[in-house]
C-alpha cells in the first residue's frame, strides 16, 4: 500500500494512514514496518458468505492531510 500510495514507511504513521472495513469487524490492517496490507484477524469465509458463489469484502484507505 505504502509503495502503491507513494508513501515512505514514517508517513503512514504519521499521516494516520489506516484501513477501514464495512460493519464493525476490522478484517484488515496496514503491517507499520513493511507498509503491506495484512489480515487483521481471521476471515471465514463460510461465516461471511455461506450462499454466495463471489464473497468480496471491501474496505477504505483512510489518509489524513492532503496528498
């Protein structure tokens, strides 16, 4: 994400950059030191799309100031 954005590692710290999901699960993060996307927890696909054949979870970026 950080190479993607254009971002050194100090700014996504201290730009407040983080990833938000949809409902109050958090099912992904920003790793601090590597600027990778990562799982947050564990996502079960069966919980989350027992009937649907395409199971999409979507999330934000979240970037505080200006870019």
């Amino acid at each position: 994400v950080a190479k993607d954005w254009g971002l050194q590692l100090p700014e996504i710290r201290d730009r407040g950059v983080r990833v938000v999901s949809e409902g109050r699960t958090q099912y992904f993060a920003l790793h601090g030191k590597t600027g990778h996307l990562v799982t947050a927890e564990r996502i079960d696909r069966e919980q989350l799309c027992r009937l649907v054949e395409k199971c999409v979870l979507c999330c934000e970026l979240i970037v505080e100031g200006e870019m």
